[in-house]
C-alpha cells in the first residue's frame, strides 16, 4: 500500500534532492494532493455510486445534493430506481436534451435521460413526477493525505504511477525550472496514456457477438 511517505520519497528521486535541501516535506505533500487531483480529474480512476433521490417536478440538481456533493467532479451514469428494477438513464448532450425533452414546461413524468450543464449540475427529463431514488455513477476527488504514514486508499496502482511525476512538475515550476518542469509533465502524460491503455482495452463486450 502506498504511503504519503513512499510518494514524497519517490518524488525526491526525481528531484534528485534526498536529503531535503531544497524541498520540504510540507511542500511536497501539496504538490503530491493536487497530483492526485490531477490525476483523478484526468483519468476518472476514483468512481463511486453514490445514492441520491428526486424532488417531484424539479429538473434541475446540483452535484452538492450528492452524498459527496462537494467532492463530486462528473456524473457518468446515472440509474433510476422505479420498482424492483433499476432503469440507466440515456445520457444526451445539452443541445439534444434540450430539443427534446424540455419543449413541454409542465409535462412530468418518470425520467429517461440527464444531462450535464456546467459546473456542478445535472438535468433530469422529463422532470419527475414523484419522488425517485437515484444511483449516481460518479467520479469524486480523492481525500487528501496528510500524515506520513497515511495509505493511498482512493488511488490504487496502476494509477498511482504518473503521481510523482506531477508532483515533480509542480516542485520545478515553482522554481521557475520551466524546461525540467515540461519534462516531468510530459512524462506524467505519457504515464497516464500507458495506464489508460491499458486499462479500458482488455475486455470482451460481448462475448457472443458476431463482430459485426
């Protein structure tokens, strides 16, 4: 399990600075919590289904109605319960759920689609007619590290990898080292390609498909 120690060790190696003379402590560990954040904001790896419910006749929610409201960074999918069944919700970008399901401004009804609008909201269509529960599919900021001994639990590996290297990045522009800055972000976005990549291309949809 990593630590916040294994992190800051692992960025003073990038550094080159193991014995703390030009980096302290504190410092790194901001650089390594905004890392992840970075990373999680970049790759989606910190996903949680967070269960939430509908205000009769009201379309529109903000993400602070989520159980992690306040850490909650995209909504992904989202399930209606209606029943003993679950019903995902198409998504529709905005200019498509608006066309369609928004003509009508007092027609209410179970909803079959949300969209994304701006920061920090969602629209449900139809607006609901009663009160539903809600499976949010969403991804949420990791909580911050802050003692040494302190385990990574919000990222696991193979994510965990680009972390120091952003870290490194912030550490040499605040040094105004541009260049060495720009070599350690590009080598954190070629870490985070690898670790998609590898990833989201493994599985089968389908294992009775035709192909076609």
């Amino acid at each position: 399990m990593t630590t916040l120690q294994d992190y800051i060790t692992q960025v003073r190696r990038l550094l080159h600075d193991a014995n703390a003379n030009f980096w302290s402590n504190t410092d790194l560990t901001a650089y390594i919590n905004t890392a992840r954040n970075q990373l999680v904001r970049d790759t989606g790896c910190k996903r949680e289904l967070q269960t939430s419910a509908t205000v009769t006749n009201q379309e529109v929610y903000n993400y602070s109605s989520l159980p992690k409201g306040a850490k909650t960074l995209d909504i992904i999918n989202i399930n209606l319960y209606w029943g003993n069944s679950r019903w995902p919700l198409n998504y529709l970008p905005w200019s498509q759920f608006n066309a369609q399901l928004r003509y009508w401004q007092n027609y209410y009804n179970r909803p079959i689609a949300f969209s994304n609008y701006g920061p920090q909201k969602f629209y449900l269509g139809p607006s609901p007619d009663q009160v539903y529960t809600i499976e949010v599919d969403s991804v949420v900021q990791p909580d911050d590290l802050v003692n040494l001994s302190d385990p990574d639990l919000d990222i696991v590996d193979p994510f965990q990898q680009p972390v120091p290297f952003f870290a490194a990045h912030l550490a040499k522009y605040y040094e105004q080292s541009y260049g060495e800055s720009e070599i350690f972000k590009g080598e954190y976005q070629k870490l985070v390609a690898n670790v998609l990549s590898t990833q989201f291309t493994r599985r089968i949809p389908n294992a009775y498909a035709s192909g076609q």
